[in-house]
C-alpha cells in the first residue's frame, strides 16, 4: 500500500472520529426532548387550556377493559418494613425532605383532567413528585402520561382503575382493578421507549409500579395484607393539602405548617380541586424557606422507616368510611342517589 496514501487518510478517519463524537455529544440525553416546551406545557390558546382541565361525563359507564388485563413483569416480594399502610415516613436527622403526591383519578361515568399548570409549576421548581394514577386516567390520558413517564423527577403509582374502593371491592373485582392499571401502564410505557427509541433518545428505564394508593383512602389490614402480597407499599398520607379554609396563599401556609420531615401530601392533578396549581405554586416557595426539598416516595422509603397505620383515612379513623355507600360499582360507578 502507498504509504504517502495511508498518511494522508489518518487525519480524515481522525476528523470523522472527532465528527461522530461530537454529534453523539450533543445529542439529547433527556426523554422530555421528545417533545417542545410548548407541547410540555399548558395549551396557550384558553379554550383548549380550559377544555384539558375539565370533566367530561359519559352518557353511559365505559366499562372497557384495557388492550393488557395484566401486568407482563412481575413485582419483586415487598421488603416486611414496608407492609402495611404508610403514611409518613421517618427520617435521619437533617433529612428535611418531603413528598408531594398527586392523585390522577377518574371513574366509569366521566373523564377527568389535567392541570398542565400543576405539572409546569413543578418543573420550574425542579421539584420531585409521586403522582398516582387510575388506569383508566391512563388510558384517557395517553400523551400526559407518557411525558410524566419521561420527566426523571416524577414517578407514577397504582390508584385503581376506576378508583375503586378496596375495602368493600370482592376479591376478584380488587385484582381486576390493579392488574387493569398495571397492564396499562406499561402498555404506554412501552410505547413511550419505542417512541424514545425512533427519535434517538434514551429509554425511559421506567421499572414497574410498586406503590399503590387506597382510593378513598379506603382499606384496613386485609386490602394492605392483599395488596403486600402482590408487591405493592400502600402508600397514604399525614398531610391532607386540600380543602380546609381560605383563598390559595392561606392553604398554602397551612400545608406549609403541617409538613415535618418526611412527610407524605396528599393532592390532586386531575383538576379536581380545581385550585390545586395555585395552592402548590404558592406552597414550593414556602417549602423552600422553612429548608424543605422535595423526594418521590420512593425516595423517602429508601432513605428512612415507614410509619404505618392499623387503616387508611383522611385525618382521623374512620373519617371516610362514608364512601364505602357513596358510589355504585364499589366506588367505580355514579355517585347514590
């Protein structure tokens, strides 16, 4: 071979060595690139924004099971601190962090939201959060969820497929409305990775469910001894960050004042309050002064001890008991007359 030909080919192999290494360095490592700033965010035009936000009510029950009535991977067993019903979770010393978790639910007879200003709120605060999702939110939802998928910051757990109440749901009915969600999930899940893959962006390495929230807040030892044994932590709250007096600002600094370290808030993205984003985007900020961050869940969990309760509730026991005659359909269904 001409050695004058072999010298004068290394600098080119070198530049486009140098070429391809410099394109794969600019190339996006984050999944959220899958879309624009303005596809993450709340529509600009107010009909549509306004129209995201709203529940729309069926004219008859969708009763559809999803394309996937069971979840393909299997759930690890559940470590045995973590049994039972969590509601807060305790914390080294200096450990001053705290769970924002949203609630996206909806049942049978309707299709509830999504608050986009929630969510932007907590992107610009590059704030962590635990929403629970319904499957069949899931379903109706199928681009919202998948860029929640995508946002590193958030994770996403079991809230029942139509927000069933686990306490008087048979047997049956309970396994039908996890495995319906699980399946769900991970049938966006999956498209969200094919998705990544086509537009040459990495995966969203987005494991399987394994927190689940008792709608309701509905479920004693036996929902949490059945819901254990399929994997799930059963995940509630010991802050409740709606209703209660006062505009937006004067919830904000009650949510604010009830939060100790490791702390689980209970809230919703579904618009349902439909203030929510204006309570959190006040609430970050305070937060923030009193020297609280943010974590998922799981996070907590993985850094303290779960503290349990014997039943699931909003601020004392048994205070929700009267859901459990509320809705037909075991709390799937349309509210009793």
């Amino acid at each position: 071979m001409n050695k004058r030909f072999v010298f004068a080919a290394v600098p080119l192999l070198l530049l486009a060595a140098l070429c391809a290494a410099a394109a794969a360095a600019g190339r996006s490592k984050n999944p959220l690139d899958l879309w624009t700033t303005a596809q993450l965010a709340q529509p600009a035009n107010r009909t549509k924004a306004r129209a995201e936000r709203s529940i729309r009510h069926l004219p008859a029950p969708d009763m559809a099971a999803p394309a996937r009535t069971a979840p393909v991977e299997p759930l690890p067993a559940l470590p045995e601190q973590r049994r039972g019903i969590i509601r807060r979770v305790q914390l080294p010393a200096g450990d001053r962090r705290v769970a924002l978790t949203f609630d996206l639910c909806e049942r049978t007879v309707h299709i509830t939201g999504y608050d986009a200003r929630l969510v932007d709120a907590l992107r610009r605060a590059n704030a962590r959060a635990t929403f629970f999702a319904g499957g069949k939110w899931l379903r109706s939802h199928p681009e919202r969820a998948e860029q929640l998928m995508a946002d590193s910051r958030f994770e996403l757990g079991n809230h029942s497929w139509a927000h069933a109440n686990m306490e008087v749901a048979p047997a049956e009915f309970r396994q039908r409305q996890v495995d319906w969600t699980a399946g769900q999930y991970e049938l966006l899940r999956d498209d969200l990775d094919r998705r990544l893959a086509a537009k040459g962006l990495p995966p969203s390495h987005r494991g399987p469910m394994t927190l689940f929230r008792l709608p309701y807040g509905r479920g004693g030892a036996e929902v949490a001894a059945f819901l254990n044994g399929l994997g799930y932590a059963v995940i509630q709250w010991d802050v409740v960050g709606e209703g209660g007096r006062g505009n937006a600002q004067a919830r904000a600094e009650a949510i604010a004042e009830a939060v100790r370290p490791g702390s689980i808030v209970l809230l919703h993205a579904n618009a349902v309050p439909k203030d929510t984003a204006e309570v959190l985007r006040r609430l970050l900020p305070l937060l923030a002064r009193r020297g609280y961050a943010t974590a998922t869940v799981s996070e907590l969990l993985a850094a303290g001890l779960p503290q349990t309760a014997p039943e699931g509730y909003f601020t004392f026991p048994g205070d929700n008991a009267i859901y459990d005659n509320a809705f037909e359909g075991y709390g799937t269904g349309a509210r009793r007359r």
